[in-house]
C-alpha cells in the first residue's frame, strides 16, 4: 500500500469513528441520558484492518458501519474514491450510485455525487454513461466550481473519443482563455483537424484550422509544420519552406525536425545558397548538434572532408555532444589507414550503442522519452509537452 492510499485511509477513518462516536453517543443521550458511549465495535474492526495493511476487508467494514444521512456523504464520497483510485472503479459505482438514489442531498452534494460517478464511469470506460451525467450538471443547479469541473470532464471525454470539435465547444472560451494547458490543447485539437481535412482532400479547410490554431497559440509549432506540409503537396516549395523556418522563432529546440524538409526544399528550387545561409543563421541562434552536422555536409561537399573535420571540432568545443563526435570519427573514418580504421570502427561501436539507448525526444511534464516525436504526450496524455533532448547526450 502507497503511504498516500494509507495516509487517506487513516483520515477517512478518523473521521468514520467521529460521527459514529457522534451517533452512538446522541443515540445513548436519548436513551439513558448518561453520558456518550464508547464506539461501535466495527470501527474498531475497520481500524485493525487497516493497520494490519488490509484495506479491502477495511473499506468494507467501514462502509457496512456508516448508516447514508446528512453527516455521512462526504465520508461515503470520500469511500468511494479510495475504491477507484485502487483500480476497483465498479465498487466506487455502486457507493456514488447509492448515494444519488437518496433523496435527502442538497443541491452541493447531488452535484458532487455525480461529479465523482462520472469519474468512475471514465475510469471503467463508460464513456456515455459519464457523457450524459456530465452534460446534466451542466444545466443543473449547482454551482460554478462543480460546473467547471463538469465542462474539465467533458473535455477529457470528448478528446478520449476523438471528438475534437465537441472539445473545442466545451472549452471555449472560459477554459481555453484562463487554462495555458488548455489553451496548448485546443490549438492541436485545430491541428487534428487539419489532419483529418488535409486526409479528406480539403486543404482549404485545413489551413482554415491551421489559422485558428494559431490565433489560438502563436506558439503553436505544430500548425505551421502542417501548413509547411500542405504547400509541399502542391509543390509549393518556396511557401512549404517559409512556414517551416518559421519553427525555430516560435521554439527553437524544434529546429531538427525541420532541417531534412527545408534541405529537400532548398535542393528542389536550386538555393544552395538559400540553405546555407539558413545554416548559418541556426548555427548562431540554435547550434544544435543536427544544425552542425548538416553544415559540415555541406561544407564537406565544397571542400572537402578535412574543412568539416575542423569545423565539427570547434563547434565540439562549444556545444559538446555525443552525436557530434560519432559523426566526426565517421569523417575521420574516410581518410584514415587501416590501423587507425580498427581503433576508430571500436570506439564508433561504442558510441553507437550509447546513441541507440537514448531517447531523442522527452515529455517536459512527466519524462516520457521516445524516438519519435509525440505531439501528445502517450504517458500524461498533455499537448505539446515533448521536445527534443538538448545537451550531451541530445542535440
């Protein structure tokens, strides 16, 4: 058992022995008009339970002992929620479900009740079940608070189903405009529908998206990529070039993903020149190991290798990276006699298995690495959270 599950156990069992303490000693009054009594004996079982780490048997007794009123909701809720955040949504059901049967909850607490049902029904997967519960607070008389955590939901379960329009309905503009988070999101849900337009042969109605994503967030690097992709297919290098060396102003750790595209443009409109002074610009604003060796590829094919063997040097001892030296023993490589080829082709085996273990890109919310890059993160599931890895061992 984690020590935040026992810790919320404890709590919850605090409080289960105070209003039972409370009832049973109201309970006495009446009767004798004594003084209290001691607690009923199954709280004493619930609590041995769970100090003896059994906190199945000890939810369960503690959930037998309270009888549902007035005082009891928030202890039964709170029943609940331990429930789901065990994995055991179904049992969670069945306390929410119960508790909205009775019809003594005020407006606050039926509002909760539901809140926490549809929480329940997302983790098991019910996605209509928890659909339509969350579209009735919203008309419901509750207050805002819960309305806003209702509209948090429903956005949760609109993009789980892919519905990004229903998203972009719900959170605009309260959400979007007050929520940065938010706000990312919306602009890659734009970006999906782009996708599903660009997929549809609708390209007018895919910038269209791609424009409103980024009124949305400027920063948006995504749509401009797209937009990038949409000129490529009409082969319309020039303005497929000049969305993509757009990326590096809005981020410039994204300039990677952009240099193998611009390179095939620049080489299709026959720029080398155009190219290289892209080149340089990055090599002054983001010298990123990508950056670099595609500069000494080009230097290598105007002067040869020795040329960019020097100029991956000095820009090694600046901005040191493992990338960057695998490639400069590969040039190395090129021109040397075959006992340096042994001894080099060793030390290139090396890297190269450090090089295949890293990851190229991490989510900058949870850590997740992966070789590709996700626009959504597929371990927190946040928008525009991965990048590429910079330093040492990255770019």
């Amino acid at each position: 058992m984690t020590d935040v599950l026992l810790l919320a156990l404890l709590v919850a069992a605090i409080a289960i022995g105070w209003w039972l303490g409370r009832w049973e000693g109201s309970r006495r009054r009446t009767r004798t008009h004594g003084v209290p009594g001691s607690l009923p004996r199954d709280y004493f079982v619930g609590l041995n339970y769970l100090l003896n780490e059994q906190p199945d048997r000890a939810i369960e007794t503690f959930t037998q002992a309270l009888e549902v009123n007035s005082d009891t909701v928030e202890t039964h809720i709170a029943l609940g929620n331990l429930y789901r955040s065990r994995g055991e949504a179904d049992r969670a059901v069945r306390i929410h479900q119960n508790l909205l049967a009775r019809p003594a909850l005020t407006a606050a607490q039926s509002g909760q009740v539901q809140l926490e049902l549809s929480r329940d029904f997302l983790n098991l997967g019910l996605l209509d079940r928890a659909e339509r519960l969350l579209l009735s607070l919203q008309k419901a008389n509750v207050d805002d608070t819960q309305k806003l955590a209702a509209k948090r939901l429903l956005v949760d379960l609109f993009q789980r189903e892919k519905e990004w329009a229903r998203a972009l309905e719900v959170a605009q503009p309260h959400l979007v405009r007050q929520d940065p988070d938010m706000r990312r999101a919306a602009a890659h849900w734009h970006c999906e529908m782009a996708l599903m337009h660009r997929r549809n042969a609708s390209p007018s109605l895919a910038r269209k998206a791609l424009r409103q994503a980024l009124h949305i967030d400027e920063q948006c690097v995504r749509a401009n990529w797209i937009l990038g992709q949409l000129e490529w297919d009409i082969g319309q290098y020039r303005d497929a070039a000049r969305y993509w060396e757009r990326i590096p102003e809005q981020d410039g750790s994204f300039t990677t993903i952009v240099l193998e595209p611009l390179r095939n443009a620049y080489r299709l409109l026959d720029d080398e020149a155009g190219w290289w002074q892209f080149l340089e610009t990055q090599l002054q604003q983001n010298p990123q190991t990508t950056v670099v060796i595609m500069a000494a590829d080009t230097l290598k094919r105007r002067q040869g290798a020795e040329i960019a063997c020097a100029f991956v040097s000095d820009q090694l001892r600046e901005h040191p990276s493992l990338r960057g030296v695998d490639y400069l023993m590969d040039l190395y490589l090129e021109d040397s006699d075959p006992g340096e080829r042994d001894r080099l082709e060793l030390l290139k085996q090396h890297t190269h298995q450090l090089l295949s273990v890293r990851p190229r890109y991490r989510c900058q919310r949870c850590g997740f690495g992966a070789e590709q890059l996700h626009w959504q993160c597929p371990r927190c599931h946040s928008w525009g959270t991965s990048k590429p890895i910079t330093g040492l061992e990255g770019e």
